[in-house]
C-alpha cells in the first residue's frame, strides 16, 4: 500500500484522550494531530521520537493531520489501525499470502455472527473463509511481538465468532498483520489480558488458524513481507 502523497515529519510532544496527539513539525510549528489507534499504543508513544503524518488537506476536517507512523530509533512502526484491512486485502489480491491463495471473491466489512462485520470474507465455489485482522504494534522487552496492547472485549467477542464459523464448517482465520521489526515471534499479550490469551488458544485448538505476518513500513509504503512463528505459551 503506497502512499498518495509525501508524509510530513515531526516529533511527537505527547498523545492523549486516545485519538489526540501534540506533535511538534520540524518547521517548528505545533499541531494536533489524530491518533487513528484506540490501544494503548504501549511502546510506540514515546516523547521525542520521531513521527510522520499524513495530510488529509480536508479544511472541513476537525483535525487535518493523522499520525501514521513512528519510529523508536530502530525501525518504523506502522499505528494507523484503519490501514490493516487495506494492506492484508491488496496482499491477498497479489497472490502473496499463500495461505490465503486461490479465493475468487473477497468481500469486506460483511455481516456475520451476533451484530458483527467479519472484516474479510473469502468464497470460492462453494467455500468460505473468514478473516479477522489485528494490527500489532507491541514489542516489550522480551522482544516478542503481542496481542493485544490492552484488555479488548471485542478481540474476545471475534474470536467466539471465529470458532461458531469453524462450528459451521467454515474455514476461520486470525490474522495478525505486525506492522514493525525489531522482534522475534507472536505471543498473545496474556499478562496485559489474560482472557484473551486463554481463548486464542481455545480457539486455535478448536481449528481457527492463528497468521501472523511481517509488514515491511517505510515513509514511502507498507507492504506484507512474510510470516512468523507464533508460540501460544
């Protein structure tokens, strides 16, 4: 997924009530930007670090900069969560998740389950495939990626949805598009929540597949790279 325009650098003052972030331009100018990440944004929101926005050049727009991307002096780090679903699809499309080759339609946001969107639907014939997203962005010291960076009852309620979909004979698959590189292997974040962590491997050894893959960001474009080893322990 590249980028429409030139992303603009600054260096992050502070983020704050979630979706609000005081960044300071490297013209000198301070703006407030919009946090597109509702987590917790854990080691990924430190004061001084460089960022890169985007300019959505909208007068109309409350706030017309968004925080994308952020580096920790190691590598980029891709926060902007809306983007997840648009870079798995156009991998999917390119034919570069073989996991997830060989589907003649995908389909977006489509209603399944009790009152829930399944963010990618793939059909072929008369087969289904379900796949949820998650952006990761949790690196903690141990440098393992994680999942999730604070407690998510909405991760749980679409894990219980993934498995009532393999209940239905449905293939079912959890996606997890890691949108940094300075770590190892996945692990569900158990110590941030702990009924998350439980019910993945639940779910996982009930038959929902379990995909974590690298996303290659730069200031140019973000890009699947390849999948890792995950370890449920």
């Amino acid at each position: 997924m590249k980028f429409n325009q030139t992303l603009i650098e600054g260096r992050l003052v502070r983020r704050y009530k979630r979706f609000l972030a005081d960044i300071r331009l490297n013209n000198g100018q301070m703006i407030t930007a919009h946090c597109p990440n509702s987590g917790s944004m854990k080691t990924c929101d430190q004061p001084g670090w460089r960022v890169l926005l985007s300019d959505s050049r909208n007068p109309k727009r409350k706030l017309r900069y968004s925080w994308e991307m952020v580096h920790n002096e190691r590598c980029w780090i891709g926060i902007n969560t809306h983007l997840a679903n648009k870079i798995v699809a156009e991998a999917i499309s390119q034919n570069r998740i073989p996991e997830l080759a060989g589907y003649s339609k995908v389909q977006s946001e489509v209603p399944y389950g009790k009152n829930s969107r399944i963010d990618l639907l793939l059909s072929k014939d008369h087969q289904q495939c379900y796949v949820e997203i998650k952006n990761v962005t949790l690196v903690e010291d141990d440098g393992f990626y994680k999942f999730p960076d604070a407690v998510t009852t909405r991760g749980l309620k679409h894990l219980n949805e993934l498995l009532s979909m393999v209940r239905q004979n449905h293939r079912a698959v959890m996606f997890y598009l890691i949108q940094r590189s300075d770590g190892t292997l996945f692990k569900p974040a158990a110590h941030i929540d702990p009924e998350y962590a439980q019910m993945l491997g639940q779910a996982h050894e009930r038959g929902v597949e379990i995909l974590p893959y690298l996303a290659r960001v730069t200031p140019q474009e973000i890009t699947l790279s390849h999948r890792i080893d995950f370890s449920l322990e």
